[in-house]
C-alpha cells in the first residue's frame, strides 16, 4: 500500500469513527462497499467525505468527476483520491 | 427502523424495457381521462372519478378483494374515517383526478384549482435565517402538482429535486418500472406540466453520479428552496416502522438539511373538496443537539414517519403508500 493511500484510509476510518459509523478495530477492506450498501453512506455524506479529502490533501475535486464507480468500495475510493494526490 | 439495501432507483437497471403493460394501461387511462378533463367542469370532476372507480371496483371483485385486504394488513386494527371499501374507491378516484388536473393544464387556460396555505410562516422563518429550506412533500396523491403551483402562485422560486426516472403515476397500485417509452412519453407528459411552476429542476441522474448534491447543496447555501418527495430513491435508504408495517424512505432531505444547516419543513396536501387543497407547512424540524449526524438523521426520519402516519389515518385517501409498504416480520 503506498504512504498516500494508508493517509487516504486514515482520513476516511476519522470520517466514518466521527459519525459513528465506524467502530475502532474494524478493518477497511479493499472490497468494503461504501455508497449504499457496506458502510452505508448516502450521498450527501459522500460529498462530506470527498471535502475532508480535498482539505486534507488540498485537492480539487470537480462536480464531473463524482462518477458513482468512485464510491462503490473502499478501495475504488482510495484509487479515486489517489490519482487526485498524485 | 433497519438500512435495507436496495437499487438506488429502479432506474438504475441496466437491461430497460422498451415498452411495459403498465406503460399500456396508462395510455388507456390517459385515452379516457383526456377528453374528460377538457371537456367535463372542475365540480363534476369529483363525481366522474368516484363513479369510474366505483365501477372498476364492482367489475373486477377479485382486485378489489385483494386491494381491501391489503389496506386491513396495512391498518393492522387502526380506525379510519371511512370503510375499506370505500377507502379503496376514493384512492382510485384520487389517482384518477389527479390525472384530470394534469391533462387539464394542457388546455388553454389550465388547471385552477383553490389553493390555501397554512403555516407558510414556517417557511418565512426558515428563509430569514438565510440558510435555506428543504421541503420534504408527502408522498400524497395530488401533492406534486399542487405544491408546485401554490408555491409559484406565492412566488417562490422553487427548485425540485427528482429521480431521473419517474412514471406518470407515482401513486399507481402497482410501482412503475420504468421503460425507454414510458421516460421518454409518459413521465414527461408529467413533468413538463410541473416544470412551468418551478424555477428548476435537478434530477438525480440514473448513473449515480453525485454532481447533483453539490448542486443542491449550493442552491441551499444561497438561501434557495428544495423540494423533495419522500419516497425511496437515493443511496441510502431506511425501512421505517409505519402503520402495520414498514415503508422504504431515503434519507436525502433530512441529510441535506442537516449537511447545510438548511431548515427541514414537512410539508402536507390536503383535498378539501373538489378543486379545493390546502398545502400544509409543518414546523421546521430540529435535529437533536446531542446526537452524531448519522443518528441526527436517523431520529428526523422517525418523527417525520410518525407525522406521516398522523396524517395518514386523518387523510387515509390521500396516501399513495398503501401499496409500497412492506410487512418485514410476516414475509416469508
């Protein structure tokens, strides 16, 4: 795992603990479903976590980018932040 | 109250018919209703609807059997107004006069319906804080047009927030699945009539993008109104205790309102007679202080479930529920 996608995983498992939707020893799998099913976010939480991104590592995140794809597991969330990062 | 994971929208399914029997039986029902609604005045509208519902009842007994048993299983012992029957025939006649408004717009002149507002101070209120107002509208037979219309007869530039896909008959006994024809056609023979009493419309697209939401988000930040059915389309959805059973609702509004610090205001229709609706602004509803944001959501969801079902036994015919809500602990 590369150093921008443990901080990435980092900023989400805050996010998901702040709201309660997370507890402490879960562990983030690749293939965790994030939008809808799995964790369970709806799409205004969504947007609230690509914000905390976009603070976190001073990203710029365009309306058209938001393709449902990018939120469908952990993992296609963090490659999605990570081509941001990069 | 338990997150149920089911499709965003039906219209998010990938292989979508081009044609459906449903798509059949609204064009038939719009072929009856068409005439009628140009042709036929306002005050017998009333009169025409129960009498058609009223026959259907009576020439197919098997249907309405069911659909009264239905109603009983939702009521679970609750007492209504009316009897089962009864209730059944008035929820057909209201999905059948609800046609007659729409239909009636397209002739010159329109629909001109009386409209009274009750608690439109609820929504002055909300709008003086600057943070803008979400109304979460009833899933009630009538409510799409008739909001629509008494908020631009008041002047408010409304914005409606829509699932990409929706058919002609959101209150029809049976949920339309949507078809290449019937959102090309159908749907739009709806919408076309509630967007000249609008300020704008966003619809939350069938790929599931979330451009939308920050699209909404500034439109509430700006001090703007959102409408929003209830209803289940949105990623994340709720099955809420209601009556004898539950009902799937997306947590969209209270969300949003929360996500915003916008003011979340239920809002209900009620017929008063033929031709005759009040729009019912309930106050704004608070998210609890204590509680994280998830179960800020979560409690909003409950109270307006509850304020739903109060509605509901007062107004059963208005409901366009009846035959959505599930009974989790009794199927099998």
């Amino acid at each position: 795992m590369s150093v921008a996608a443990a901080d990435i995983l980092t900023q989400l498992r805050s996010f998901l603990a702040a709201r309660h939707q997370l507890e402490d020893d879960v562990v983030l799998e690749e293939s965790t479903g994030l939008l809808g099913r799995g964790i369970g976010l709806d799409s205004v939480e969504a947007l609230q976590l690509v914000g905390q991104m976009e603070e976190a590592f001073g990203l710029t995140i365009g309306d058209e980018e938001l393709d449902a794809m990018h939120f469908q597991t952990v993992g296609s969330f963090v490659r999605f932040i990570e081509a941001h990062i990069r | 109250m338990h997150d149920v994971a089911i499709p965003r929208s039906a219209a998010t399914t990938p292989e979508m018919r081009e044609f459906s029997s449903n798509d059949l039986y609204e064009i038939i029902a719009i072929s009856v209703l068409a005439p009628a609604s140009w042709l036929v005045p306002h005050r017998l509208w009333d009169f025409v609807s129960v009498a058609l519902s009223s026959a259907i009842a009576f020439l197919r007994p098997d249907i309405t059997r069911r659909r009264m048993q239905r109603l009983e299983r939702c009521l679970d012992g609750r007492p209504i107004p009316d009897s089962l029957l009864s209730l059944r025939v008035r929820i057909m006649a209201g999905y059948m006069e609800e046609r007659l408004q729409i239909l009636r717009e397209y002739r010159p002149g329109g629909w001109r319906g009386h409209i009274e507002m009750t608690g439109r101070e609820h929504l002055e209120r909300a709008l003086e804080r600057g943070r803008g107002a979400v109304l979460w509208v009833c899933p009630f037979t009538y409510g799409d047009l008739v909001v629509k219309t008494a908020m631009a007869r008041a002047g408010d530039r409304v914005t409606h927030l829509s699932a990409d896909a929706r058919g002609f008959s959101p209150n029809a006994c049976h949920p339309w699945v949507p078809t290449r024809f019937g959102l090309r056609y159908l749907s739009r023979l709806r919408t076309a009539i509630e967007d000249r009493y609008i300020e704008d419309r966003v619809a939350m697209p069938r790929d599931g993008a979330l451009g939308y939401v920050r699209r909404v988000e500034r439109l509430l930040r700006n001090n703007g109104i959102l409408s929003i059915r209830a209803g289940r389309n949105g990623h994340r959805t709720l099955e809420m205790p209601i009556l004898g059973g539950t009902l799937t609702l997306a947590t969209g509004p209270p969300s949003l309102a929360q996500a915003t610090g916008a003011e979340l205001l239920p809002v209900f229709v009620i017929r008063r007679g033929p031709g005759h609706f009040e729009v019912v602004f309930e106050p704004a509803m608070k998210p609890a202080e204590d509680a994280d944001p998830r179960a800020a959501v979560e409690d909003l969801m409950g109270r307006y479930t509850r304020l739903l079902e109060s509605y509901v036994l007062r107004f059963p015919y208005m409901w366009s529920g009846w035959y959505q809500m599930r009974f989790p602990d009794r199927e099998t």
